[in-house]
C-alpha cells in the first residue's frame, strides 16, 4: 500500500511520480489540437497514437486504484425515457403548475 498520503510516511512512496490524469488528457488534447491547426494531418497526429490513449488510460486506472476510487464511464439514460417526446417528459417529471388566482 502507498504511503504517499500520509502527512509523515514511515517509508518513501514507491509510486512513480506522475501528473495527474486529467492534467495529462487536457495537455494531450490542446497539443492535438495544435497540432493540426499548424497544418499536421490527423492521421499522422503523434498525439493521437493508440500508444498515447493506452498510456493515459493506464495513469487513469493506477490513480484511481490508488485512490481506491473505481472509474466508470457515464451511464446512457433509460431507454423508456429517452424515447419520450421533450413535452411528455417535462409533464411526466414535473408536477402541473396551480391555476393562476382569480382576479377580482
């Protein structure tokens, strides 16, 4: 286990030192990005190589771990509900709005 967190660890943390990984993923996307604009073809993007995605995915997991936090993608909405039309969904999730008072 990683001591890295506590304020005065009987031993140096093992762990490599690493940015951290939303650090990371931002940094590689504006050089993407930069990349591209500055007149680079996306498909020869050094940015975007399956070796740069494999490696932020690998100091996303590790961090996680260490954080004893498990990362899950952002699940889709219910079927059901997606298959609404905008107003029914708005009338199903919401309570109908009081008559106005009568005015005298």
């Amino acid at each position: 286990m990683c001591s890295g967190g506590l304020p005065n660890p009987p031993a140096p943390c093992p762990c490599p030192l690493r940015q951290a990984w939303g650090s990371l993923d931002a940094l590689i996307g504006r050089l993407r990005a930069a990349y591209e604009e500055h007149g680079g073809r996306p498909e020869s993007n050094p940015f975007g190589t399956r070796a740069v995605r494999i490696f932020l995915r690998e100091v996303r997991d590790f961090q996680a771990k260490a954080r004893g936090v498990s990362y899950e993608k952002k699940r889709k909405r219910p079927k059901s509900a997606a298959k609404l039309p905008i107003a029914d969904v708005a009338s199903a999730t919401t309570s109908p709005l009081p008559p106005p008072p009568p005015s005298a």
